[in-house]
C-alpha cells in the first residue's frame, strides 16, 4: 500500500476523534439553557425572523422577475379576481 493511503487513513482517523470528543464541551448558544426567561424566547424569535428574511425577499423578487417575464401585469390578475368574485356574489345571491 502506498504511503497516501496511510496518510487519507491517519487524518481521517483524526477527524473522527475530533468530531467524537469536541460537540461534548461545546453548546450550541447561551440562549438555549433556559428558554423560559422572555428574554430568551425573544432572542429565540429574533433568529427565527433571520432565518425567513433571506426566504422571503428572494421570493418576493423571483416571483416579481417572474410575473413580469410571463407577461402577467396586475391589472390582468386584478381583472381575474374582480370577475372571480362578482361571480361567486352572483351565485350566492
């Protein structure tokens, strides 16, 4: 066997015991020990809306870039709603 296969062996090896030995010392945020302070669940809430706000501008601007290369323009999406909606108050009238 060649020399590189030891080497792949030994650091792969290594990479096992680090990864075995170093998520027992850590903690995953300080706000995670006690969640019932509302200072806490606020910092909880915080991540959560960082999270959804890459989320919800991409999509905002992909279904924006979207709509305007199929054509589609508000009018025509409002025009579809209006004629939806007088036909369901004449069905129900």
């Amino acid at each position: 066997m060649n020399k590189s296969y030891y080497t792949k062996a030994v650091w792969t090896s290594i990479w096992i015991l680090v990864m075995l030995i170093v998520p027992t010392y850590l903690e995953a945020c300080p706000g995670c020990k006690n969640l019932d302070d509302p200072i806490n669940k606020g910092f909880n809430w915080s991540i959560l809306f960082m999270m959804a706000m890459p989320f919800t501008v991409f999509g905002l601007v992909g279904g924006t870039v979207y709509l305007h290369w199929n054509g589609y323009r508000l009018s025509v999406i409002g025009s579809r709603l209006k004629k939806n909606m007088l036909r369901i108050r004449n069905l129900l009238n």
